[in-house]
C-alpha cells in the first residue's frame, strides 16, 4: 500500500521546512505571501510502499515535482523506459519496466560517481494509481485555494492550469486501468 505525502517548502534561515497541504494555516500563509509564485513551486514529495520509505526527507526538494511524476508517468505508459530531469538540480528519475507488474523507480544524480537517492521495485499499477491520486491532491488544493486566481501570473499560463492538470490526471487513471486490468 503506497501512502504520497506532498509538502511545501519554506525557507527560513536557510534552512527548508516542510508544510503539509493539511495545515491549512500555514498553506494559505505560502500562499498570500507576496513572493509567492505559482507557476514555480518548491515542493517536497514523500513516497512510502508498505511502510517503507522510498522518497523521503533525504532527497532533494524541487520546483514543480508532480510535473516531473506526470510526465514520467505519461512517457512510461506510451512505452517508454524513463530517465528525465527530477526538480531544477542535477538529478534524474528513472523508470524501468521489470516485466507486466513491476518497475524499478529510482532518483539518482546526475553525476560521476552516481549517487543513488532512492530505488525500489514497484508494482506498477499502484503506484501509478498512487501517484496519480498524488497529484490530483496537490492541484485540487491549488483550486480549492484559488492559486492561479488570485495571484498574478505570467501571460504563458492559464489560469484554469490546475484544471488541465487534473484533466491530464483523470486521462492517464483512464489510460493506467486499460493497460493494467
């Protein structure tokens, strides 16, 4: 059973703290700060698999990470074995199909020596179901804030972004129950 936890990232002093989208108090804080941008943010995503951490506190925070996930996610299903950029810094997340049920997930640097920063062996199904559920979270509390309404925006993003977001969601769940009955 997987369990996908997302946290915004606060700095202060340097240092990164973690804001769950459960804490609503401190959300809407992030949120009405004037510096806040919602085109790009800093985030942190958790992933645990049977009680298990597979992403957790030790690897990097990113700007944007369930675009990374979704597009991961989308390359994966049209077939494709996955190794794209993960965040702004120079990491990697990979994809690997083992055989009809199983992957291997990995972030890793992109650099000499690799440093590996997570890796497991996943059934497919659900963690993609998870991190789909994940993501259609994340952007529903983005519309349930009213983000990309209230704030200003640049001119190259809609403001109905999280609901094209959640519509790219609804169709890759469509495409994940097609291809793994």
């Amino acid at each position: 059973m997987f369990q996908i936890s997302t946290f915004l990232v606060e700095m202060s002093d340097g240092e990164e703290h973690y804001i769950s989208l459960d804490d609503s108090l401190k959300l809407r804080g992030i949120f009405e700060h004037r510096k806040f941008t919602p085109e790009y943010i800093h985030m942190h995503i958790m992933i645990q698999f049977n009680n298990q951490i597979v992403v957790g506190n030790d690897i990097p925070s990113g700007l944007d990470l369930w675009n990374d996930y979704i597009l991961g996610l989308e390359k994966f299903l049209n077939g494709e074995n996955v190794e794209i950029p993960y965040g702004i810094d120079p990491y990697l997340m990979k994809l690997t199909s083992i055989n009809s049920n199983s992957l291997d997930f990995s972030i890793v640097g992109d650099w000499e020596p690799v440093k590996v920063f997570a890796e497991a062996i996943l059934p497919k199904r659900e963690f993609f179901e998870a991190i789909l559920d994940g993501a259609a979270q994340f952007w529903n509390t983005l519309i349930d804030y009213k983000v990309f309404e209230e704030k200003e925006i640049k001119d190259t993003t809609a403001k109905e972004y999280p609901k094209l977001m959640i519509k790219e969601i609804e169709k890759l769940s469509g495409k994940v129950k097609t291809l793994f009955k």
